[in-house]
C-alpha cells in the first residue's frame, strides 16, 4: 500500500510539473505590435511606424538590426529597459526616458531590467515606405 501511495504521489507531482512547463512561456520573448502605420505626406516614399514592444518580467529581444533606413526614437512607458545599440554600453532607461538609434545601428541588448515587474515601450519608426521587415535577429 505504501508503495502504491508514493507512486501516486511521485506520478501526481510528475503530471503538475508538466501542467506547469506547458503554461509557462518557453522563452520570455516580448510582444511586439505594429499600433500605427502612417505614409509621412510631405517627405515622399517615408512612413512612420509605431511599435509597442512589451515585456514580461525577465522578457527580451534577441540582438537584431532594424530596417536599413530605420530611424528610431523609443521611450519607456511603463518598468524599466535595458538597452545596448552598437559598441556602446549598456544603460538602463526607466519610465518616461528615451533612446534613439540610427540607420545600421545593432541593437545587441534589448530586455526587461527587472525580473519581476513587466515594461513596455513605445519605438516609432522612420522608414522607407516599402520596408517590410522591420526587425532582423542577428544570427550568432
């Protein structure tokens, strides 16, 4: 009987555990949303793009590059993010601060500073109209 009893409960911790592992994310990736896509009127063959990237706590980007005429001015809506464009170190932008990155630049780091609260932040884009891909993962 007592074996009987362990083994429902090792089986029983067993199926929890995996209950678990398939409500959790397998990676923390932020959500990102396209919530503007403007023709710019008076600069011809331009768009501006607004692009609300969210992160759940411990959330991140993979290291990427932007469309080649993407210009890009970010600011942190909500928690904290911390942020590497090209060689330069890494900082920590909270609520309300701002970043901007130019055409080529490689935006190595790009994640949620805290691992327990979520953030956001707003990117809008400058682009040529005909730029798709917005984003591209930097292979390693």
């Amino acid at each position: 009987m007592r074996r009987l009893l362990i083994a429902t409960a090792a089986y029983a911790a067993f199926v929890l555990a995996a209950q678990a592992a398939e409500t959790q994310p397998a990676a923390k990736s932020a959500k990102v949303t396209v919530v503007f896509d403007q023709v710019l009127p008076n600069a011809p063959g331009k768009s501006m793009k607004g692009v609300l990237v969210e992160y759940g706590p411990g959330g991140s980007s993979p290291a990427h590059t932007h469309a080649r005429s993407a210009f890009i001015y970010a600011t942190v809506l909500e928690g904290a993010i911390r942020s590497q464009v090209n060689d330069e170190p890494a900082k920590v932008f909270h609520k309300g601060e701002n970043f901007s990155e130019k055409p080529g630049d490689r935006h190595a780091v790009s994640t949620n500073a805290s691992d327990t609260e979520p953030a956001k932040l707003l990117a809008v884009f400058v682009v040529d109209t005909a730029d798709t891909e917005l984003t591209t993962p930097i292979a390693k």
